[in-house]
C-alpha cells in the first residue's frame, strides 16, 4: 500500500509540473508573438551583383536562410528583433555581422575573399599568388590527410591531381605509389619525379620520400609542365613534386595535437583450388605425376595458411607555437604494419624539429631536424614461378593432400610430393623471413635571411641528407630444401650516403602602379659521397637451431666474399627566374637553369634548360566586366626544357675494367696479388643529358561566385638523346648512349564544385580525368627490344618495344578460342602460310590507359564529416602470367577449379584447353591478357568533429574520432586479386601480374586530438 501512495504521488507532482508548463506557454504565447520578427534583405557583391547562395544565420542559434537567385533572402527571427546580430557568409566573400537593431530589411555588401583569391603556393625557390599562376601546377589538398590512414607520402596524390597517374603496385607492408606525371619520358633512366620538401631536393621515386611521416605535410604541389619545372633544370624532366611541412604556428599560446589509427586488413578475395580427388585426376590426364595414392585426402588449405590478418598502427604527436618574431614546431611518430603475409613487416619511426627567428629587422634564421628510422622484414618473392619460391602462385599451386611439415623430419617443410618439383607456400616464405632493410635517415636544415632593401631579400641556406642502409639476408640451412643445398647463406650490406645541398637565392620584388615584377638569381651546388661495404658466407651448422643467423655462422666466404665501393658526383648549378605582371591581367615569366654535372666527360658537362610562360587573365578585360557569372578566366601557354640525369652512372663515360683475382688457398697463389682484367664496359665520352621539351597551353575559369572552377590543360613533350643501354653483339660489352626520341601528349581536366554550402549542410565535389598518348619514336642502333618473361614454360618474353608504338605493349598469339575437335587453342594465322610460327605473333595488348580519372567528394552536417575517394583507370590491359601456372596445367601444380571446363573428349564445346598439350596451349596470347578497367573507391572515412566549451575549459580544442575504409570497392573484369597490379615499376614493363603480392581491403578506426 505505501508503494503505491509514493507512486500516486510521485505520479500527481509529474501532473501538476505539466499542467503548470502548459499555463506558462498559453500566458507567453503572445509576449513571443510579439519579439519575434521577420526580417528581408539583399546580399550583393561590391559590384551590385546578387551573390547566389549566400547563407544568412542569426547568431547564437541554428536559425538561417539562404539567398536566391535574385540575392534576396526571407528570416523568421527566434531572439528579439533589438538585440539580434546576423552573419553573412559565402564561399569566396569575406564573412560579415550585422546588427539588426530593430531593423525589417537588412541589405549587405560582402567583399571578395583577398585570402581566397591571393592563396600563395610554392613554385621552384619561390612562391606566386595563385591566381597569378602562368603555368601548369597543381595543388593537392590535404586537408583530409588527418581523416585518411595512409602511411606513405605519395598516397597523398592519389587521386587528386590531373595529370598525375598513381598506382599501388603491390600491397607489401611499406609499398609507397608508382607517380608518374604525364606519361613516362624515359627507357633506362628514372620515370619518377623530383621531390623537393622544404626546398630541399631529397631524390626521386617512393625511397625519396619514405622518411616523410604524411601527418607532417603542411602542403603539395605538382609541377607539371616544363615551364614550371625548368627551375629544377636537369632533374625535372618527369616532373617535381614541392612538399611543404608543417612548421610554428604563429598563434596565442601552443597547439599540440595528436592522432592514432589502428587498422586490420584482409587479402581482396580467395581462389578456390581443386581438391585431393580431382588434382589426382588432372595428373593422371597430363601424366606430370604418376603414382598417387587413391587414398589421397585434402589436409591443408594454403589460402588460409599463407594470409592473415594485416594489423596497422600509426601513433603521431606535434607541439607548435609562434608570435611575430619566432616560431618553432616539434613533431614525432611511429608507425607499424604487419602483412597479409605475416612474415612481412615495415616499421618507422619519425621525428621533426623545426624553428625560424627573427634576429633583427634586417635578418632572420631557420633551422629543421627530421630523423627517421625505418625498416622493412620479410620481402616476398615475385615473378617466379611456384618452383622457384613465388609465394603468392604456390599457395594456389600447391596441393591440398600436403601437410606443411614433414613428419619424419619436423624442422623441414613437406616436400614428398611423388616426384614433383614443388614447394608450399610457407617453405617459400622462409626463404626471406629473415630478410630485413633498416634505414636511418637524417635531414638537416638552416638557413639565413637577409633583408637588404625594401622588396630585396637574400636567402642562403645549407643541407645534409644523409642516409645509413643496412641490409642483411640469412637462409637457413634446416627447414627449406633450397637452404639445404646451399648448406645455408647469409649477407650483409651497408651503406652511407651523404649529399649536401648548398643554395644561395637573391630576390628582388617591386611594384608600381599596376606593375608587379619579381626577379630571382642564385646559385645551387650539390655534392654526394656514398659507400658501400658488403659480405657473404654459407656453409651454417643444421645443428644449432640457427643459433647464429648472420655472418659469424658461415664457415665458407672467405676475401672474395666481401666488397667495397664508393662514389662520388657533384652538380653546379646557376638559376635564374623573372616575373611579371601588369594588374595580373598580363603576365609573362621567364626561367633559365644551366646544369654542370661530373657525371659527364668534359666538354659536354653543362645542360641549360630554358623555360617561357605567358597569361592572359580574359576576365579582367572591360568587355567581360559586366558578366557577373564569370569571375576568372584566364588562358595560359608556356614552353621549357627539362632534363634527366637519374639513368647516368657517377663514372658511365670512363672506360672500366674488371678484377682478376686469384684462390690464395693454392700454393702457387700464395702472395699473388689481384689483376686488372678485361673491358667491362664500352667508354663513351659523347653521353649528355637526356632533354625533354614541353609545350602547355591551358585555360582556368571560377564562375557561380567561385562555387565552380574548371581547368583545362592540353600538353605536348617530346624527349631526345634518351639514354639506353645497348647490347653489342658477343663478345662485346654493352654501350651506354644517348640512343633514341619519345614523345607524350595528352589532356587534363580538373573540376571542382561547392554543390551545397549552408550553414548545417556541405557537400563538395573535386573530379580530375587525365589522357596521355605515349609513343616511342625513334631508336638509333637498335630497333627492336623484348621484355618481360612470364613463365618459365614458356621461356618467352611477353613485352615487345619498338618506334610507333607506346612502351609496354604485349606482343603475342591471338588466340580465337579452343578447337571442339583437337581440344587445343587456336591461334591466328596472320601470314596465311598455314603454319603457326614466331611470324604469326603480333600486338595483344596494351599496358598504357586510355584515361585515369579521380574525385573526392566531401560532405559535412553538424560536426559530421563523410569522405569518399574515387579512383579509376580505362582502357588498359594486364598480362595475367599467374594464370598460366594457375591454369595452364603445364606441370605438376595444383590449379584453380577453372580447369574443371577443361576440354576432356571431341566436340565438346568450352573455353579451356585439354591439359595435356601445354607447350602448345601456353603460349603468349590474347588467352592471358585481360581488361584491366576498373573503378575503385579507394577510401571512405567518416568522422565527426566534437567541439564545446567544456572541453576548452580543460584545453581541448577538438576530439576528432574517425572510421576509414581502405580498397573496400571495386569495380572490374579483372580475375586476378587485384586490376591495380604491376610486377614491375618499369615504365616497359607495366601491367604484368605473375605472383603478385596482392593489394589488401582495410578496416581503419581513428582519433585526432587538438589541445
């Protein structure tokens, strides 16, 4: 009974509390009724125009409207009309507040955007207002790199540039991106761009910049053409990628910052293999093994031997501050990811220090300290065959009735396979299990500033980049039968490289009127000294459990297994920039570099690499002054040379000689001394630069108030005195010369929208597409070249180069499907002789895409963020050399149930040969090569942004928790794991799969911490 009183209590206070709101609302309704008010307006620009989309919002509240077509807007107010303050804002117009006061229509005027339209952006030794830009360059934003997991640098372009291609080749722990900008330039030299972060060059290709943690990167910039990039003279013909870090903040008080991820991957997809039983029948058709026992049963599945889960963790921790005469920044993270294939591994560790002051007026300083120790485990072996240690083949190739050890003797992987010349893909994993690559990397910066006049500054600045690489390899002699012969191998490799940067910069601003000129002059000098020590042993104990897994265990090298080299190379450089412009409505700029490498013989050291560009900014003329639509237009054209130095070796124009030595074991030798002994190379004191010349013509439009901008570029290089490596015929060396011409054209669009931009609600779109023509024209000594074998039973090189075609194109059979009579494929005879012959081989495929294309679209809702990445490629083909030992039933490997369709008796109709005609039905053909299109959505993150002035109270700023998926969609006809594949990064030898290590799908939870 008590019970229930407290209930009906409890129950009539809950009661009389409603009945009591309810009075008070009635009572209020019509003071409310009267503060409320509504109030009408115009938003224009300074011109008198209607600004579109203008968001209106009462301050303090969610309560907003948004302008029409007209510029007019409609708002209820919530607060009293007296006391209300409205904010004015849209995207490229500077925000405004206006007070009500009382007021029923309230008019404003905002003010372009001098941020916006002025955003500064570095270009070689310099920065240039954007809008000023007379060249092709394109910025990379990055300001969702804190949402996306990546842990290479070069991740960062993917997908955001036009004209850029990025590609992940493989899926290895560590893996940066193959870049190229605007094709491939190049047969023997490097394809890749010149990195320069910070001002500094650090080289080209993903080793370059695997130091660089990506939380570090302030900014990104691509210089495209050669009118941008011929400040970089000899070493920008594949383009320069400008990486800015991030540096103090010039803020009240520190920020510090923090984020963590922590991700899982999975292997994209499966195969499914044939079992005990039909593995049996299939070798008892092609007759490769003979004996197996009926009582055969499955035992392993290799698929789930081989993969794992992936774990990766990225920790990464900053502390900044600044006021107006010092900053300084420092920054430092780790960064682990475990393989699919758990034997291999990449670690790093990073650390930044950086500070600049403000001596006096008339001077300044700057220093930065970047450490970084990384280090890869376990590297796979690709590109083989099952039998020749390919992980990735041999765990579909190896069959299932096989335990992985060997029972009569535990330490050794089963290898009793009737005869067979096979192994699983664990004993091929052992094989590098103890391979590992550590590099300690150790950038040092400082420069002075001076201050010498107004607009007259001189910038001189100093850099070490130094690298220490050990490598190290062991084999055991126990567990693998390669180890077994070779009684066990062990090597060990270390290097230091050391280059110094020297760079002393005199720049000179000026303006008057509507006449803006800059001039740059300066001197860069560059010097490298590496060395190298390395040795070898085997013969290790099969006694001691590998007690000693390194040099110290071989009993077997003795002097000749060890080596040393070194070599030295040093570039002077003079440089020299002018810019101008008449009220950014007439620009013109103007580069010249000249280059003297040692790398050259004298007389032909010195490159000069001219550059011109020009802009007409069309928007500015009276005639277009009255279409308010249009707020940029301008048309750019420019013309320069590049140059590559990356394919000359440090001493490639001396004549070398090998070294005879000598077995100081003998008798007769025991104080011989070593020899010079025969020719190695052919010297060739004519070697010069490879030179590569540009021209771009492009047009930039912002229109809708800024809210759309587009872009078009159209480009035309051409590369002379490509250096190759020509073979002689026997018994003649080869010869390194200056031996052909290739050309690349192409067409770049970049798009990007604000759809919606309201104060709750954000949805932006950046899309890019990218065509690029590549074509080899000229060879000189020789004018046909074969790349790329893809199997060992074919022993046949699947690459053909040669002039008029492109690089990486695929030359075989074609193949017109299987014969329901013979159960053998049948192969075009294109000579019409009647016979099936080398003659009959022509153009199968194409590596090259006809388009790349990428788009971000970006949405926001109230703290609620949503990112989504889109990649794709079309047109492309891939040679998928997996299949021909995972379908080709050549020898005694397992196979995928795709052979269950195999052609078994005349008249049956399939599209899978018999199996026992491989020599026949393996050759290179149209059977193996594959469309290799695909869409992707390469991330999808979701965050969201937790703000409040509690959280201030105890100096947090923002709690940023993010969920990210990597690779989860993909779109394509490709059958192998993954269409964004490539054994090679050579730019001749794209677009073959054989053993791949394959791309993975990644689960990524996240969190950013600002203080």
């Amino acid at each position: 009974m008590a019970h229930l009183c407290n209930k009906l209590q409890s129950g009539c206070r809950t009661g009389w509390m409603l009945l009591l709101a309810v009075a008070m609302l009635i009572v209020s309704a019509p003071v409310l009724a009267q503060q409320r008010a509504t109030v009408t307006g115009t938003v224009t620009d300074q011109s008198g125009q209607p600004v579109i989309g203008a968001t209106v919002i009462e301050q303090g509240t969610t309560n907003g409207a948004t302008t029409g077509v007209d510029g007019t807007y409609t708002l209820k107010l919530r607060g009293g009309g007296n006391s209300v303050n409205l904010i004015f804002q849209s995207l490229g117009f500077v925000s405004q507040t206006v007070a009500v006061n009382g007021r029923t229509k309230v008019d404003v005027k905002l003010s372009e955007d001098a941020v916006a339209l002025d955003a500064v952006v570095a270009i070689g030794y310099g920065t240039v207002k954007q809008k000023d830009l007379t060249t092709a360059v394109s910025i990379v934003k990055t300001d969702d790199l804190a949402r996306r997991p990546i842990t290479s640098a070069s991740g960062a372009l993917q997908g955001k540039a036009a004209g850029v291609q990025v590609i992940q080749p493989n899926g290895s722990p560590g893996q940066g991106m193959v870049v190229r900008v605007r094709g491939a330039s190049s047969i023997s030299s490097s394809n890749d761009p010149l990195y320069v972060v910070d001002g500094v060059p650090v080289g080209e290709g993903n080793y370059a910049i695997a130091y660089l943690s990506p939380n570090e990167i302030e900014s990104m910039q691509v210089l495209k053409d050669a009118s941008s990039a011929a400040i970089y003279g000899s070493r920008a013909a594949n383009g320069v990628v400008l990486i800015t870090t991030k540096q103090g903040s010039k803020k009240m008080g520190p920020e510090i910052s923090f984020s963590t991820f922590v991700g899982v991957s999975k292997v994209t997809k499966s195969f499914d293999v044939l079992n005990a039983r039909q593995y049996r029948e299939l070798m008892e058709e092609n007759g490769a093994v003979s004996g197996l026992p009926e009582t055969l049963t499955d035992v392993t599945d290799w698929f789930d031997e081989t993969y794992s889960t992936g774990v990766n963790q990225n920790y990464q921790f900053s502390i900044s501050n600044g006021d107006e005469n010092s900053s300084y920044y420092l920054g430092g993270g780790y960064t682990d990811e475990t393989g699919i294939i758990n034997t291999t591994s990449s670690e790093r560790y990073n650390v930044k220090a950086s500070f600049d002051k403000k001596i006096f007026k008339w001077v300044s300083a700057n220093a930065s300290t970047t450490f970084s120790h990384y280090t890869t485990k376990g590297s796979i072996i690709s590109g083989q065959g099952a039998n020749r240690a390919g992980v990735v083949v041999s765990a579909i190739t190896t069959p299932t009735y096989a335990p992985i050890w060997d029972p009569e003797n535990p330490q050794q992987y089963y290898n009793n396979f009737y005869g067979a010349n096979l192994t699983s893909p664990l004993e091929n994993m052992a094989r590098t299990d103890y391979d590992r690559n550590v590099t300690d990397r150790l950038l040092l910066s400082g420069g002075l500033t001076f201050y010498l006049a107004k607009g007259l500054t001189f910038r001189s600045t100093v850099s070490m980049d130094r690298r220490w690489v050990h490598s190290s390899s062991f084999l055991d002699p126990i567990r693998t039968s390669y180890g077994r012969t070779q009684h066990g191998t062990a090597s060990d490799t270390r290097s230091d490289d050391m280059r110094m940067v020297y760079d002393n910069i005199l720049t000179w601003n000026k303006s008057f009127n509507l006449h803006n000129l800059e001039v740059m002059a300066g001197t860069s000098a560059t010097t490298s000294v590496w060395e190298q020590l390395s040795g070898s042993r085997s013969y290790f104990s099969s006694t001691n459990n590998n007690a000693i897994p390194n040099l110290e265990g071989g009993n077997n090298g003795g002097v000749r297994g060890q080596s040393y080299g070194k070599s030295e190379w040093s570039i002077m450089s003079y440089l020299a920039r002018v810019s101008y412009n008449y009220d950014s409505r007439y620009l013109v700029t103007a580069n010249f570099r000249a280059d003297g490498s040692s790398k050259l013989a004298p007389g032909h050291r010195w490159g000069y690499f001219p550059s011109f560009s020009a802009a007409w900014r069309i928007s500015g003329e009276k005639f277009l002054s009255d279409v308010r639509w249009i707020n940029d237009l301008k048309l750019r054209a420019g013309w320069g040379q590049t140059g590559n130095q990356a394919g000359l070796t440090e001493y490639g124009w001396m004549q070398q000689y090998s070294t005879n030595y000598y077995d100081w074991t003998l008798t007769e030798n025991a104080h011989a001394v070593p020899t010079v002994g025969g020719r190695k190379n052919i010297k060739n004191q004519d070697l010069t630069w490879e030179t590569t010349s540009q021209t771009n013509v492009g047009l930039d439009f912002a229109l809708l108030n800024n809210r759309l901008s587009l872009s078009l570029d159209y480009y035309y290089k051409y590369t002379k005195d490509m250096l190759m490596d020509v073979p002689l015929p026997s018994p003649y060396p080869s010869i390194y010369r200056n031996d052909g011409e290739m050309s690349n054209q192409g067409f770049e669009i970049t798009l990007s929208s604000v759809n919606i931009a309201r104060k709750d609600f954000n949805w932006s779109t950046d899309l890019n597409v990218s065509l690029n023509r590549n074509k080899l024209e000229k060879l000189d000594l020789k004018q046909v070249y074969y790349y790329a074998k893809t199997s060992d039973a074919t022993n046949d090189n699947v690459i053909r180069m040669t002039p008029g075609h492109p690089l990486s194109m695929f030359w075989g059979y074609v193949s017109k499907g299987v014969d329901p009579e013979t159960g053998d494929l049948i192969y075009e005879d294109r000579n019409g002789d009647g016979e099936i012959t080398p003659l009959d081989k022509t153009w199968i495929g194409n590596a090259n895409p006809k388009f790349t294309f990428g788009m971000t679209n970006n949405f926001s809702w109230r703290g609620l963020n949503l990112n989504i990445l889109i990649t794709g490629s079309y047109g492309n083909d891939i040679f998928n050399a997996s299949r021909i030992e995972t379908e080709g039933m050549t020898t005694a490997n397992n196979q995928t149930t795709a052979v269950l369709r195999r052609w078994r008796i005349p008249g049956q109709q399939t599209d899978v040969f018999r199996s026992d005609n491989p020599s026949w039905n393996v050759k290179n053909s149209t059977y193996w090569v594959e469309d290799g299109s695909y869409l992707k959505v390469k991330n999808i993150t979701l965050s969201y942004d937790i703000t409040s002035p509690k959280l201030k109270r105890i100096n947090i700023t923002r709690i940023q928790p993010y969920i990210s998926l990597q690779n989860f969609i993909t779109w394509t006809n490709y059958s192998g794991y993954d269409p964004e594949v490539s054994q090679s990064e050579s730019a001749t030898q794209m677009g073959i799969d054989w053993g791949t290590y394959p791309n993975v799908r990644t689960v990524v939870v996240g969190l950013n911490l600002t203080f």
